[in-house]
C-alpha cells in the first residue's frame, strides 16, 4: 500500500509539474507572437516599406488582377 500511495504522490507531482509547463507554454507563445506582430524578432532593414503601404499595394496589384464582373440590368417589362 505504501509503495501505491508514493506511486501515485508521483504521478500527482507530475501532473502539476506538466500543468504548470502548459500554462508556462501558453504565455511564451502569446509573447512570442506580440513580438512577432511588433516586428521584434528579427533586426529591421530601415529601407523596408511599412507594412500598411506593402498591404495597399497588394490589395491594389490584387484589384487590378482581378477582372471586373460585368452586371446586368434586369429588363423591365
């Protein structure tokens, strides 16, 4: 009985332990992500656009790719 009982005091100890690593893990991937979107992670090139003139210039090369869809005027009758 009192090698289960230690047995199972490990067990516990390692659920705390695995636990605490998740909680750990979920923060140092939101952190890493924080930075990521801050642009902290790598050294930045002061010759790179911003990234809000990079999106507008996707969208317009994306706009102007794209084909216009024609529209048809219902008839009336």
């Amino acid at each position: 009985m009192q090698r289960v009982s230690e047995k199972l005091d490990e067990i516990n100890q390692v659920e705390a332990a695995c636990k605490a690593e998740l909680t750990r893990s979920a923060a140092l991937r939101q952190s890493i992500l924080k930075d990521a979107f801050a642009g902290k992670l790598v050294p930045q090139d002061p010759d790179d656009e911003p990234a809000s003139e990079l999106l507008a210039r996707i969208r317009a090369e994306r706009d102007a790719a794209t084909p216009k869809k024609r529209t048809r005027k219902k008839a009336t009758a």
